[in-house]
C-alpha cells in the first residue's frame, strides 16, 4: 500500500512523518480542513491541510474541485512562476481532495499540543550537522 508524506509545519519548527493510507483519516479531506495529528504522534495538535501533491509531482490546487488532474491555464498561484507581465501557461494540477494519488500532504499546525513540535518531530542527523557547520 501506498504510504502518505506528511510536511508539518509550526512557527519555528517543521517536519516530516510518514504513515500508510490505510492508517490515516485524511482520505476526502480538502485543503483548507482541519484533522486531529493523533494519529500522527502529535497528541492535542490539530493540522490544516495546506496543500499537497500527488505521485508524478504535480501539485494540488485549492480552486480546482475533486480528486482529478486538470490542464488549467494559470497566471498566478500555486505551481506557476512569475515570468513577464500578463505571461500565461497552460499547466496540469492535481484537484484539492486528497485521494490515493497523492503522495505528499503540507499541514500547518493550527492548535498547539502539550509536548513542543521540536520534541515530537525532531530533527534528522545531517540537519543537525548542517546547523553545526553555520
């Protein structure tokens, strides 16, 4: 089965969980909704749902409606690069439901926890050195 990337983020502090699809209770959610982070090892934090994307990279966008992917033309937002003035292109999205397609799901913390993000999502070893090396 497939497996969910979580990127969460806090004021401070961001970081990744991965769980199975079978195990997580976002399946039909949409980006703007809120979820418990129980199941996440986050106990008393509540996520909203920022934005994601799926398998092949392509990002999900908030005013496309459903699971799908659409060939939109885009002047502004997410996925698309400012370029000239008035520049438009034609790029595929990925809708804003969450659905098996989709790998990777952005959160930002909207209730705090007891515990401190930092604590429950710690960082990895070679951001640590990295931070020791500035």
């Amino acid at each position: 089965m497939a497996v969910f990337k979580f990127v969460v983020s806090g004021k401070k502090h961001s970081g990744q969980v991965e769980k199975e699809q079978k195990d997580c209770p976002v399946m039909g959610k949409r980006i703007g909704d809120t979820f418990p982070g129980d199941f996440l090892g986050l106990e008393g934090y509540e996520l909203q749902i920022t934005g994601g994307s799926d398998k092949d990279g392509f990002p999900m966008r908030r005013d496309i409606e459903g699971i799908g992917r659409k060939n939109i033309v885009a002047t502004i937002g997410i996925g698309f690069r400012k370029g000239k003035e008035g520049m438009r292109k034609r790029r595929m999205f990925r809708g804003n439901t969450v659905s098996q397609e989709v790998t990777q799901i952005n959160c930002k913390v909207s209730k705090l926890g007891a515990k401190a993000l930092e604590e429950l999502l710690p960082r990895k070893a070679k951001e640590q050195k990295e931070d020791k090396k500035e």
